[in-house]
C-alpha cells in the first residue's frame, strides 16, 4: 500500500510538472506584447489618425448630396382669373447637388499636413509603448531569478543553521558542548527563518507582477532563465548620448508637433481669405415652382460659384494666430529640455551599467573565498576549536557575498533595459534581447 501511495504521488508531481508552463525571456516578450492593452491601444490611436486623415482629404473632394421633400396644402387653391383651375394640395420637390471647394486659402491642405504629422506621432508612442513594454518584462523577468535565486540562499542558511542547532543539541545532551552555546544556536536559527519568509515572500510579489504583465491567468508557470553573460556595449558615453537624440520617440513626437503647430497657424492664416466653392443643382417639382399650373415634373439645372468671405471678426483671428505662434515658442523651448532629460536618462543608465559590471568583477572569487571559510569554521566546530557563532557569521558572510552577486547582475539587467529604452529601443554595438 505503501508503495502504491508513493508511485501513485511520483505520477501526480510528474503530471503537475508537465501541466506547468515554462517561459523563458523572449517567450515572455511576446506573450506580453502581445497581450498588452497599453500597446494595443497605442495601435489603434494609429488607426484614427488614418481616419482623421481621410476626413480631411475628403474635404478636398466633391460633395453631391440629395434632398426630397413632400408637403400637402390644407386647401385647394383657386386662381380667379383663369376658371376651373386649382393648384394640386400634393406639392413634391427633389434635387440632386454637387459641389467642389475650389479655393479656401491653404487651410485645408495645411490641416492635411497637420493631419499627417499626427500619424507620425500615433506612431511614434506605438514605437515607445512597446519599447516601454519590453523593458518593464525584462526588468521584472530578472528581478523573479533574483528572488527565486535569493530565497535559495535563505533557504541554504536555514538549513545550514538547522543543522548546526541539532548538531548543537546532540553534543550538549551528551555533555561535549555548554547549554549557552546550544541555546546561541537556536537563537541563531529562529532569527533567520523570518528572513527565509521575507525572501519567499519577495519572490512570490515578483511572481505576481511578471504574471500581471504577461497577462496569465493562473499561478501555474515558471521561468527558464539563465543570469546571460553577455558582452556591455563598447560604445561610449557621448556616442549613446547622440543615438539616443537621433532615436528617442519622445524627440521625434515633439519635432513632429513643432510641424503639426505650423500647420496650424497656417490654417488660422486660411480664414483670412475667402472660400470659394463650385456647385451644380439638379432639382424638380410637381407641380413647377416656374408654372404652378402645369401639372407633371419640372426638372432644371443649376451651376454657378459661391463665394463667403469674413471681412471682419473683432480681431478674433488675430489673437488666435498669436495664441498658436506663441505655443510654438513654448514647444520648441521645450524641446531643449527634453534633450537635456535624455541626455541624463541616458548617463544614469550607463552609469548604473558602468558599476554594476565592475561589482560583478571578482564576486565569483568572493564566494568561492567565503565558501572556504564558511568549510574552516564547520571543521573547527566539530573537532571542538570553533564555537557555532564563528560558524553563523562565516554563513553569513557566504551569504552576503551570493546576495550581492545576484544584485550586481540583476543591476546589470536593470541597466542595459534602461540603457535600451533611454537610446531609443537598441543599444549601439549590441544586440537587443
């Protein structure tokens, strides 16, 4: 029975491990982006800007539009003059008309340009919503392996310490060690297991915010992700600062309005000219508005030109012009700014990168230094040269050393994602992950 119980068990841990979805980082990337509301939205402002485009190119072409109309007289009426002749109480009107703006001062097709230069802007956020995307899954990939990897590490540290407080009591029961340090032992035990709590609670938050950005469902997944050693971009601080100019969608947007507030001030000069439209009429009635006597339709056409004109607003469109060319200066003092902001993101993430790469630097002999130590001081406690409080802070000191090589590569990941993101979506001289 037992037997059975145990293999019965094994089969139900292998089959909730092959039920279990397994990600790794550019699983994750496309899962996220694609499941993004931000990004998807950011897409469809693309979209309407199409539309928009295409109300106002539709003001640049013909317009023919029909009306009918039926009305019904309460009384006959009698024209005196010529006997037994009455007007029909049925009146029936139809037309059909066509018409063509022809001139309207440029203001239309400086809305179309306008129209355009908002295009360029919906695609330009779509371009920066998705980089933003794929650096917050990054981040938030790396920052689960650091937790998952930093709850290993408590765990260690209370086994360890656990193993040492049953080895502390074994030799006090048997007289070898004093009843203090069996008690320093326990004491030292029941001080790290919070820590193990903190540190499985961490990663279980970690978890929680990568699962919101990729949009899963359940808590049934894990992640397969290594710490990548990969080459930090050769390329120098002055070279990133000048991609990032040429590349950030932020830069681009606010070049692009500078276009879209030009376009406007052109429109506002449009309305002091006049507007000029082409028309042609095609209408009947029954009976004839010419003879209302004559019975049956009577059909007519009708062209000519329509001219309106404001000559005089009381200085409206005046200070409407000055109002938008007084928000162009602002824009492009703005744009100053930006850059400088830019221009910092981008120090602060190559900088970041610069001290995370040089804190990685010998942590691998750090460990292996402090693993020495922590295997000194377990042989000196057993052979009776050693206390178990040597023993705890050698743990501690191994456990510091691993904690703050994960630190150093999850800020390594954190900087080259903010470094991508701060250049515009690509680091110079390195492929994006």
């Amino acid at each position: 029975m037992k037997a059975t119980i145990l293999a019965a068990g094994i089969l139900l841990v292998i089959a909730t491990a092959r039920a279990q979805s397994v990600y790794n980082l550019e699983e994750c990337l496309d899962r996220g982006l694609a499941q993004s509301v931000a990004l998807a939205n950011a897409r469809r402002e693309q979209e309407v800007s199409t539309f928009t485009i295409r109300q106002i190119r539709g003001q640049t072409l013909p317009n023919l539009s029909a009306s009918a109309s039926y009305a019904r007289l309460g009384d006959p009426v009698n024209y005196p003059l010529v006997a037994d002749t009455t007007i029909d109480q049925d009146q029936y009107i139809a037309s059909a008309t066509a018409e063509q703006l022809l001139f309207s001062g440029g203001s239309v097709r400086a809305a179309l340009n306008a129209a355009r230069s908002y295009r360029e802007q919906a695609d330009e956020e779509a371009a920066r919503v998705e980089a933003q995307s794929r650096r917050d899954i990054i981040r938030a990939f790396y920052l689960v392996l650091f937790r998952r990897e930093a709850a290993e590490v408590a765990r260690d540290s209370v086994q360890l310490l656990s193993d040492t407080e049953v080895e502390a009591r074994l030799k006090y029961e048997s007289g070898v060690l004093s009843e203090f340090e069996w008690l320093s032992a326990r004491v030292r035990l029941a001080n790290e297991r919070p820590l193990l709590l903190v540190a499985e609670n961490e990663f279980a938050l970690a978890r929680a915010a990568l699962r919101n950005l990729l949009y899963l469902e359940d808590d049934n997944w894990s992640l397969d992700g290594v710490w990548p050693v990969d080459d930090v971009t050769e390329a120098t601080l002055p070279d990133l600062t000048t991609h990032a100019r040429a590349n950030r969608w932020e830069l681009r947007q606010a070049r692009v309005f500078l276009d879209v507030l030009e376009a406007d001030i052109r429109v506002t000069l449009g309305d002091y000219f006049p507007e000029v439209k082409a028309f042609a009429t095609y209408q009947g009635s029954d009976p004839s508005e010419l003879n209302p006597l004559e019975a049956g339709w009577d059909w007519q056409w009708l062209a000519g030109l329509r001219l309106s004109w404001n000559l005089w607003d009381g200085g409206e469109r005046g200070a409407l012009r000055a109002e938008k060319a007084m928000k162009k200066i602002i824009a492009e003092e703005e744009i100053t700014d930006l850059e400088r902001a830019i221009d910092l993101e981008v120090e602060t993430a190559y900088r970041n990168l610069t001290q995370a790469s040089r804190a990685l630097d010998g942590a691998d002999e750090t460990i292996v230094l402090a693993e020495k130590a922590l295997d000194i001081a377990r042989l000196r406690l057993e052979r009776g040269l050693g206390t178990s409080l040597e023993l705890s802070d050698r743990n501690l000191e191994l456990n510091k050393s691993r904690i703050q090589r994960l630190q150093s590569l999850l800020a390594i990941q954190n900087a080259l994602a903010d470094l991508a993101y701060a250049c515009g979506g690509v680091i110079p001289n390195r492929n994006p992950p």
